[in-house]
C-alpha cells in the first residue's frame, strides 16, 4: 500500500521526491521519509547517506528536508500505510542498516531501503540476523530486508539485492541504496507494483509505484515484471530478470496525470468528485454509439458467445459494484453470475469451469488480493478474462485479454465516488453485450438501454441538486454512533456501499442488510439513536420494503428513506423522505448510490474527520 520513489541524477531530486510522494499519498499517509546519498551532487567524497522522516504528513517532510537543506543526485523516498509496527519514526521509512553490534544503531548507515509489501518470512530473517549480531531498532518487517542486503554485500548492490530477494518470501516492491555507491539505486518487485521511468536527459532514471509519480520529470516508462530487479545508474539502466538474466523490457510513453487538480468551490477532493460524476459517466460512455462486445477489446466476441458464466472478482466498493452487477447479467442477459471477494476466492478450494468469463474490478488495477485472484483463476484454467479499470496502464489491464477502461480521471479521496459509479455503466454495458451475444437484446431493446444511458448525465446532475437536503439528514447523522442500512433486490448492494462510505469517512459503525433479514436479527439493535437508511426505488419490491419499514416505526426506529419519485412514502413523524426526481428502472443504482455519498461526506464533514484521508486506510490497496 506504501508509496516509494526513487532516482539517479544529476540534478537535485530532492523536490522530485517529495512531489512524487505527494502524488503517491494516496498509497498512505501513516508516515513518510526520504534518504539520499550526500556525495552524489558535489558533496564531499566521504560524504554517505542522510535520512529525514517525518509522521506527519509529506508537507511536513517538505519543510523538513528545506530547513535541512537536504539536496542530492541519487535518492529514495517513501509514504508508508503502516503493516508491521504503529506510526512512529522509528518505524517510518526508509530503514537502514549500519552493520553488526547494537553499537551500529548510532553508526553512519551503510544500507537505506523503502519497501511496499509484507514478507511473510520476517520472523525467521529476523532471528538469523540477530544470532550474526545485527541490532533492530524498529517492529517492521522492512527493516529485515535492509539487514540482510547489508550481510550480503560485497561491493556490488546489484548482486546484493539479487541475492537477498530469493530469501523473501512474500510481496514486496523495493527501492536500496549504498554508502560505497553514490549514484546507483536499485530496486525489485514481486506482488508489489513498481515502474522505472526513463529521464529525458543527463543520463537520469527514476523508479516509482507508478507513473503518476513521475508526471511532469518524465513520460517514458518501464512496467517492472514480477520478478524483476533494476539497476540504475547515471547513464544507464538495466532489468534483471527472476532469472537473474538481462530482460528487455518495453519502455512505453504514458501520459500520466497527477490527479494535483485545484479544488475550486469544494471543500474536499471527496465532494469535488461526487460532483464530477455526470461528467465522468459521460467520458466513460464516450463513443458508445452501440452494443458491441468489441467495445471490450478484439476477440471479445468470440469470447461471449463461448462462455456461459461469469465470476467477478473485487474487493472493497468494487465487490459491491459487481453484487449490482451480478442482478442485471442474470436478468437481461440470462448468464449466471457468482461474485467473490478477492481476497477469499484464492483460499478456498474452487470448481473450476473453462467456459466462465473471468470479470476482475479494480479503480487502481494494481489492488493486490484481486491481482493474486485473477492470476489464481488463470491457474485453475480459466483464461477468458476481463477488467473493468480505471487505470490504462495498470496491470491488471495488461494481465488480461479484454478491458473496459472507466474514464472517471484521477481519484484523490480515499473513498471511492465516482470510480464505483463509472464501474457501474462499464458493468451495464457489458450486461448489454453479453445479452446481444445470447440473442437476448432486441434492436428496440438496444435503443431503450443507451437511450437510457445517454440521460445519465443529466439524471445525475438532478440527483446531485439534493445536496441541501441530504446536509440536513447529515446534521441529524452527526452525533449518532451506530446506523443501519436497508435495501432489496440490486439495491441492497447500493445500501452495502453507503454504509461503507459512512463508516469509512465518518466513523460511524455502520450496517446493511437486505430489508427482508431486518427480521432475523438486526431489528434487535433499532432504538430511536440508531438512524435506518433504505433505499425505495418503485420496482417489484416496494410493498415488500414497506412492510420493512414499519417493522422499525414500530419499534421507535428513525427513518431516513431516499424515494422515487412516483413512490408513495410519505414523511411523517420520524420517517424523513427525499425523492428522487425520476424513476431510473434497471439504471437506478446509479442514481440511488449518489445520496448516500453525500450523506457520508456531508455527516463526516461536520464531525470534521479528515474526509479525503480517513485514519487507518489508503486508496490503492497494494498488500493482501
């Protein structure tokens, strides 16, 4: 989950460093940390290697390293999401290592390593280190790695490293320097994503967690392989195989986009995005003149006319996405449709079926369970696979053989917005061409679904006039402690996601359940301080969801029901009532999600969390 940068230069990379962190924050924000090589810019030949960390935030280590005047040509920087060890300096990165004896701990460093990642064989490393002499001063598993690079040197990093990552067992994506090596960096990769960028002049290369890190220093760019170890150096660079073999590897031209957008009129990232909605639904749809699985990639015809099943696989906001999902494949297009969670499916013994479309959903394309899933589906024989992803680069896009790319744009809050609601429209449209595939999309049927889709936008912008009144439910939310959600049928996954975005953003414990099962067990918990959420849309369930919600007046529980327009709920004492503007049919978990994110965002507003940086979580999600 932790963001690395690193670089060789000629130049001072310190700035650089600290803008790609700032860019990488996303990744964590627990704490954050940069080490250079002193000699590597002019500095004195002796000169070896300064640290600086910080657990505040990047700007804070910002005006550290200014009123340091830490400057440098080869440089390695981190922002950590803490796994092993609290947010502390001490286990801040990045870790060094100053050789043998606890006397080494106030030694010059020898080794500074960052790392994204979990090595799962940290104990057992650790112990061996200890019984040679080395002395730990923090409780991360990074630390290990750093140690035992340092016992393995023997004047050449390269070999170092490479000897070292065939001890790891786990993820990792790392970035190493050396004392007795002013202008080299090295880094490796395995589970853990990490690009190499190549400078555009004087001789430079860069590495990162991705190319957003680098947007602006450069646009040339090296997708690592799992496996890979790169060397870079002024002048020159090299990919190392798992072989230990030179591999060539493509450089590519990305144009990455920092995501460092002015906020305007908002007050956060997070409400700036619920508000870019229309516009990202419509970016998404762009082009989409009509149903055609090749909308999906070359091949993808071929691909739905010989599957007869669907597994999706997500994690997070992107399981939810695909739950919606799995309604309108098995009622438009009569495909039967199973959806995982990610991290599970890889861990339990599975059927395979070589006939399954193999759908995996992620905004970042780098979320490690979903990768480690795919590449487990792929093992079991299953090699139809698509992605639904928000990123072009990434690599669950280039692991699979079909690919919808969202155009949501850049995503800075944690919490996910309009990612999850372009994921939706991708969704809906592979729905359509799965459906147009089986013979079970008419032309006039065709006509009706992108008409529909094509009124989005303007659907979205009516949903988002809501706002005031959704302030005036979130000023009701904000001292509560506990709150339920309610929904049936496709809408029961939309009442999963808001419960997701008030606990992620506002702290409060937060439930949902199908409507129906309020009876077996959640209505136990209704009083008057526990606020009940439900969505009504009019379809085949309304009576039933009624019903629901009398269960809890009943019981003195507090109403807050988001209506359609031609739904006969009205407000009373203790049922609070916002309608929709329309009635949206199979689309309506498009439109019915967008309140929920603004009761999150408004309720965590005026309880005044850090709603684009929640505690405890990061964006891209990049260990198991």
């Amino acid at each position: 989950m932790c963001g690395i940068v690193g670089a060789v230069s000629t130049r001072n990379i310190v700035p650089i460093l600290v803008q790609g962190l700032q860019r990488l924050e996303y990744r964590g924000y627990d704490s954050c940390g940069v080490a250079v090589h002193a000699a590597s810019l002019g500095g004195a030949p002796g000169a070896g290697l300064r640290r600086a960390r910080s657990t505040a935030r990047v700007a804070d280590l910002q005006a550290q390293v200014q009123a340091e005047a830490l400057a440098a040509g080869t440089g390695i920087a981190h922002t950590r999401w803490a796994t092993h060890g609290a947010p502390s300096e001490a286990n801040a990165h990045p870790h060094v290592s100053a050789g043998l004896g606890a006397e080494a701990a106030q030694a010059a460093a020898r080794v500074a390593l960052v790392h994204n990642g979990i090595i799962e064989n940290h104990d057992e490393l650790r112990e061996g280190l200890r019984a040679r002499g080395y002395h730990f001063t923090s409780q991360t598993d990074t630390e290990v790695i750093a140690h035992l690079i340092d016992s393995l040197y023997d004047g050449d990093l390269l070999g170092a490293v490479q000897a070292a990552v065939q001890q790891l067992r786990g993820a990792y994506a790392i970035a190493v320097l050396h004392r007795d090596e002013p202008h080299r960096v090295v880094g490796a990769r395995a589970g853990s994503p990490l690009v190499l960028g190549v400078g555009a002049e004087g001789g430079e290369a860069f590495l990162a967690s991705d190319a957003m890190a680098l947007a602006g220093v450069t646009d040339r760019i090296v997708y690592l392989e799992e496996g890979d170890v790169a060397d870079l150096q002024l002048g020159r660079w090299r990919v190392y195989g798992a072989d230990g073999r030179v591999a060539e590897r493509a450089v590519r031209t990305v144009q990455a986009h920092s995501g460092a957008a002015e906020l305007g009129p908002y007050r956060h990232y997070m409400q700036k995005e619920i508000f870019e909605q229309p516009r990202a639904i419509a970016d998404t749809l762009e082009g989409v003149e009509g149903i055609t699985p090749e909308l999906f990639g070359n091949g993808a015809y071929g691909v739905f006319r010989e599957v007869d099943r669907v597994l999706i696989l997500a994690c997070g906001t992107s399981y939810y996405s695909g739950c919606v999902a799995r309604y309108w494949l098995e009622a438009l297009a009569g495909v039967p449709c199973d959806v995982e969670v990610a991290s599970e499916y890889r861990y339990r013994t599975s059927v395979p079926n070589p006939r399954t479309l193999v759908v995996v959903i992620s905004q970042s394309g780098e979320t490690a369970d979903t990768l480690a899933a795919l590449r487990h589906a792929q093992s079991l024989g299953m090699r139809h696979t698509l992605t639904i992803c928000n990123v072009a680069t990434s690599a669950m896009v280039r692991e699979c053989a079909l690919a919808y790319i969202t155009r949501a744009g850049v995503e800075v809050g944690v919490a996910s917005t309009k990612a999850f609601t372009t994921q939706l429209a991708a969704l809906f449209l592979l729905t359509l061409a799965l459906a147009q595939v089986k013979g079970r999309l008419s032309e006039a049927d065709e006509r009706e679904h992108l008409k529909a889709m094509r009124h989005l936008p303007v659907a979205l912008q009516a949903v988002l006039a809501l706002e005031p009144q959704l302030i005036s439910w979130a000023e009701d939310f904000t001292a509560k402690e506990h709150a339920l959600f309610l929904g049936r049928g496709m809408h029961y996954p939309i009442a999963l996601e808001g419960a997701l975005k008030l606990k992620e953003i506002s702290y409060i414990h937060a439930e949902a359940y199908p409507a129906g099962e309020l009876k077996h067990g959640p209505l136990a918990l209704v009083t008057s301080a526990m606020p009940v959420v439900a969505v009504a849309p009019n379809d085949a369930l309304l009576e039933k969801l009624k019903s629901n919600l009398q269960e809890v007046r009943a019981r003195g529980g507090v109403l807050y029901v988001l209506a359609d327009a031609d739904t006969r709920i009205e407000s009373s004492e203790g049922v609070h009532v916002i309608r929709m503007p329309e009635h949206y049919g199979a689309l309506s978990p498009i439109l019915h999600v967008v309140p929920l994110q603004l009761l999150a965002y408004h309720t965590a507003s005026a309880r005044g969390t850090d709603v684009d940086k929640p505690r405890n979580l990061a964006k891209s999600v990049t260990v198991e």
